[in-house]
C-alpha cells in the first residue's frame, strides 16, 4: 500500500501543475482581455489564490507522498 | 496516547451545555452569513447599483472576496489567538463581531441616501462578517471535541455540525415569514431590514450563555504544563510534521466535503431558480423542507462514526454523491419541464399591465401568460418591456421571465431529491469536526484544523456556483454556436455541465482520502 501511495505522490504532482496552468493559461489570461469587473475580479482570484492554492498545495502534498511521509498513517 | 477524559468523569450535565452554548452560538454567526446571501438581490438594489461600475466592483468584491478569501484568514487569526489565549475567550470575540456586523448592515443607509459610503461599509461590514466566520467553527468544534469523552466525539461534535444547515434553513424561514407579513413594497423598503436587526438579540443571548462557560479542559492542562506555542502558525505550517496533516486534512477530506456541501445546499437551489425556473418561494420551500428532514441525520452519521470509523462514513457519502448527482439533477430538470407534462385545454389565459415609471417618460407593459397543466403545475411568461411615451422612438427590446410552478406530486419529487442530496452532505460533513480534531495535537489544534476546512469549503466550495454556472453556460453558448452552423450540438444536456466541478474535485478528494487517511480511531489527549 506504501508503494501504491509514493507513486501516486506523481499524479498529484502533475494533477497540481495542471490545474495551475489551466486556471492561469486557459482561464484568467482570457478573462483579463475580456475586461470589465466581473472577468478581472474572479481571474485576480485565479491567479493569485487559487492557483498558487492548488498547484503548490498539490505538488507540496505529492512530494511528502513521494518521500513516503504519509506511510505510518496504516 | 490515551485520553484523561474517560467516560465516567465526563459531567454529562456539563457537557449538554458546553455543547448547547457552542452550537447556539455557531448557528447564529451562520444565520449572520447566510441572511447576506439570500437577501443578496435587495442588498444589490440598495446598495450596489448596476449601472455604476464602482458600486459593482464593490459588490462583487463582497460576494468573493467573504465568502473565499477572507475566511481562510480569519482562521488562521482566529486560530492563532485561540491557541495562544485559549478556545473561550477566542470564539466570544468572533460572536461579537459577527453580532455587530451584522446589525450594523441593517442600519445602514442606502446608496441613494449617503452615496458610496453606503457599499463600502456594506464591504467592510461582509468582509468582518468572513473573518467572525473564519475564527468562529474551529473555536466550538474544537471547544466541544476537548470536553467530549473517547468513543463519542463524533456524535458531539456533530451538533456543531448541524448549525451550518440549521443557520441556512432559520435564514430562510425568517426571510420567508417577514415577507409574508408584509407587503412587498414594505419588505423592499424596510422589511428586508429586520432579519439583519434580529441577529443583535439572539448574538445577545448567546454572548450571556457563553460567557458563563469554562475553557477547554484540555486547553487548561496545555497551559499549566506549559505545552502552549509561542507561534502555532510556524508550528501548524512551517514544520514538515505538521503540515503534512494540513495539505491532508486538506486534499483528502475538506476539499470535497466542501464541494458536497455546496452543491447539495446551494447549488441545488441555483439550479432550481435559474434553470428550472421554479419560483422563488416554492424553490426556497423545496430547500427549506429537504434541510429540515435531513438535519437530523449529522447526529447520526456523527454517532456512526465514533462506531464505524470517520474515513468509512465520509468516503460513502462522498462516492454516492459524485456517482449519483447527474441522474438526480437529470430528474430534478424534467420535474419541472412543462414540456413533458399535459396542458389542461383552453387554459392559457393573458393579462396585459401599464406602469407608468416615476420621473421618467418611460411606461413599462407587462404582459403575463399564464398555463396550466394536468398535475396542477402552471407555467407564467412574463414579458416586459419598456417603451416610451414619445412617438419616434423604438421601443426597448423586451424581457421575458419564465416561471413554473410545480404541481404536488413534482415539489414532493423535488424535496426527496433535494433531500438525498442533503443526506449526502450529512454524511460527509457529520463526522468532520471530529475527524480534524483528532488530527493535529492540542497546542496548534485550532489553527490547524480551521485552516483547512475554510480552504475546502471557503474556496473549493465557495466557488462551486460560480464556476458550476460558468461551465454550464459555456456548454450552452457552444450548443447556439453550432445551432447556427448548421452543426450537430456538442452537449447533449448542457444544464448538467456545471456538476463536473464537484464530480472532479470529489473524485480527486475521494481518491486522496481512500488511500492517505486513516481510518483508524485516535486519540486527543496529548
């Protein structure tokens, strides 16, 4: 099971960068061109919250997987 | 590890009241956030004019900037201060302001009176209400988990539980009775006042209640043996031990937990408003009734999962959801579909209205259209539009509002599949207070345990219908698009769209959760 959890500690790793390249590149960067406060206000919030959130947050978490720090939760 | 606080020592008397004092008190500072929501379109009206750009970037700064960012901060505020000065003490404070902020909404003037101070307070005040929010649950969960004895922490802290959707359903009830007791000119005058008003005597009684509690046992012990931290934030964040419970209690439990919650509580009424257009009073009557039956069911997961274990009853409860929103909200649309029902014939009946609208030389028509149906549902086309009295000028394109009212046998249908969702959310949100309690040591329990699960639920699902809308119509606008190219349509049932985000973000969570959290017992004594 030890195993099975480092290895997915790489799924969620690239799981994380994905989304922060979804949320910068695909969302907020068209949002920001649209203009007007309804689109600059939520792509601030992309940006600079949710992204930085889940793309650290997640490749944070994937490398503790990784280095087998979650092991001694069997 | 074993616990000092065996079954036998606990006060049983004691106990009833630290749990009444805390639950009270959280289910007003819920009352206190959600009043804000449902009364959000009265609040827009006197407050944030649309047609000024900087009253609506206000407005839409309150409605993020609370309901996400604000709220993870005050957890880690509130938190830090709760782990340094004591649990008490703490969630006294975040009472208060939340009492006080929002009182103050309700008296404060409109924008036609006082101009742009009017929405900037309105700001200030929402974004105290966030913080209050953000110190607030982590205070009574844990204050009720460090009084609890082993082997029922589950079932007591699961009262506190039942505030967040008790708060919702109280909310709506007393906006509902205060606008069935007036006229709607009224409620829209002063009326929609009165259920921010109220708040100040009930953040009163509870202020009485709570003042007249000890602190936390636990809290105590950590004191007098000197096992408080000088900085729970660098202890909870800035050490690897801990941390790696946080980005756990995290991705593996809050996140979607959070997302559960907010679709089975608010998306679920979005999506009755917006895209089946069932009227409002009927929709917030599904919402109120689902709440009210399945309220109940928080205790009894909570208790579940002091037998059974927390990992067991969340993940059910998470799985169940991601595999069964879309057929529910499949059936939820075709409950109100007025196209799969029988219209009673010769029932169509038009009324044709003039409005004259003051100091301008505007008259507005209103033209409603009514139908009847077999099962006693009516559909109404409200046409409006605009047109002025002087001859030569076009007349402004008219708007039209569809709006159904379900017959008995649908808004029963409705209720029960609003209610399977809420039974969901009782079983993913039931166990959690107890679950994060137990995953971080005394000294840094508030701060760590408030941290997460304002992220899950603040964010991930704080911007559930946000970003649940926004696929939705996005699939919509790519169905006119190859309608007008001649194309096959790419979305077959485009108003499901927006449950991706939840079914993704619950699968992540329940894949993280199955395979990272134990789903043995522990202990919190430390």
């Amino acid at each position: 099971m030890n195993g099975i959890r480092q290895i997915f500690g790489i799924v969620w790793i690239l799981l994380g960068l994905a989304a922060g390249y979804f949320l910068v590149f695909e969302q907020s960067l068209l949002l920001f061109e649209k203009g007007g406060m309804d689109n600059v206000v939520p792509a601030i919030i992309y940006t600079f919250i949710l992204a930085p959130l889940l793309t650290g947050g997640m490749c944070v978490f994937g490398l503790y997987a990784l280095q087998n720090e979650y092991k001694s939760n069997d | 590890m074993t616990s000092n606080l065996s079954s036998e020592q606990v006060d049983k008397k004691k106990l009833r009241k630290v749990i009444a004092a805390s639950s009270v008190g959280t289910l007003i500072e819920w009352y206190d956030f959600y009043i804000f929501g449902s009364l959000s379109v009265v609040i827009a009206t006197k407050f944030f004019p649309s047609d000024n750009p900087t009253a609506a970037f206000l407005s839409t700064l309150a409605t993020f900037a609370a309901g996400f960012v604000v709220r993870p901060f005050g957890a880690l505020f509130f938190g830090r201060l709760g782990d340094l000065i004591g649990r008490k003490y703490t969630f006294m404070v975040t009472l208060l302001i939340m009492g006080f902020s929002t009182f103050a909404i309700g008296l404060i003037p409109s924008y036609e009176t006082i101009g742009f101070i009017a929405p900037l307070l309105v700001l200030i005040l929402r974004l105290l209400q966030g913080l209050a929010l953000g110190g607030e649950y982590g205070g009574a969960a844990t204050y009720v988990a460090e009084h609890s004895e082993p082997g029922k922490r589950g079932y007591r802290t699961a009262w506190i539980q039942t505030t967040a959707s008790l708060g919702l359903f109280i909310s709506l009830l007393v906006i509902l009775a205060t606008k069935k007791s007036m006229s709607a000119e009224a409620f829209a005058n002063f009326g929609w006042r009165i259920p921010f008003l109220i708040s100040i005597v009930m953040v009163g009684i509870s202020y009485f209640i709570r003042k007249n509690m000890d602190e936390s046992p636990m809290f105590e012990k950590a004191k007098q043996e000197g096992k408080i931290v000088a900085n729970p934030l660098k202890e909870s964040f800035g050490k690897k031990l801990n941390f790696k419970f946080v980005l756990l209690a995290l991705f593996g439990a809050t996140m979607g937990q959070g997302v559960v919650w907010y679709t089975g509580q608010f998306y679920a009424l979005s999506f009755l408003q917006k895209v089946a257009n069932i009227e409002f009073e009927q929709s917030n009557y599904i919402i109120a009734a689902s709440l009210a039956g399945g309220t109940g069911f928080f205790i009894f997961f909570g208790w579940l999962s002091d037998k059974i274990g927390r990992k067991a009853v969340m993940l059910t409860g998470m799985l169940l959801a991601i595999c069964t929103y879309r057929p529910i909200y499949q059936a939820m649309y075709e409950a109100a579909d007025v196209s799969l029902k029988t219209e009673v014939a010769g029932s169509k009946v038009i009324h044709t209205d003039y409005f004259m609208i003051p100091n301008s030389v505007d008259l507005k028509k209103t033209v409603k259209t009514e139908f009847s149906y077999t099962d006693g549902s009516k559909l109404t086309l409200e046409e409006s539009s605009l047109t002025t009295i002087f001859p030569g000028k076009n007349p402004k394109k008219p708007e039209v509002k569809r709006i159904v009212h379900v017959g008995s046998s649908s808004f029963w249908f409705l209720i029960l599949l609003v209610f399977i969702q809420v039974l969901y959310v009782t079983m993913v949100y039931g166990p959690i207070a107890a679950f994060l309690v137990e995953m971080f040591p005394t000294a840094i329990r508030y701060t760590s345990m408030s941290l997460p699960y304002h992220i899950g639920n603040g964010i991930f699902g704080g911007l559930l219908p946000a970003v649940a809308t926004y696929l939705a119509a996005k699939a919509s606008t790519a169905n006119e698009v190859a309608v007008a190219a001649g194309q096959a349509i790419p979305y077959d049932k485009p108003y499901l769209e927006g449950l991706w985000y939840p079914i993704i973000i619950g699968g992540v969570c329940f894949v993280i959760g199955l395979l990272y959290v134990n789903g043995k017992d522990k202990e919190i004594n430390d």
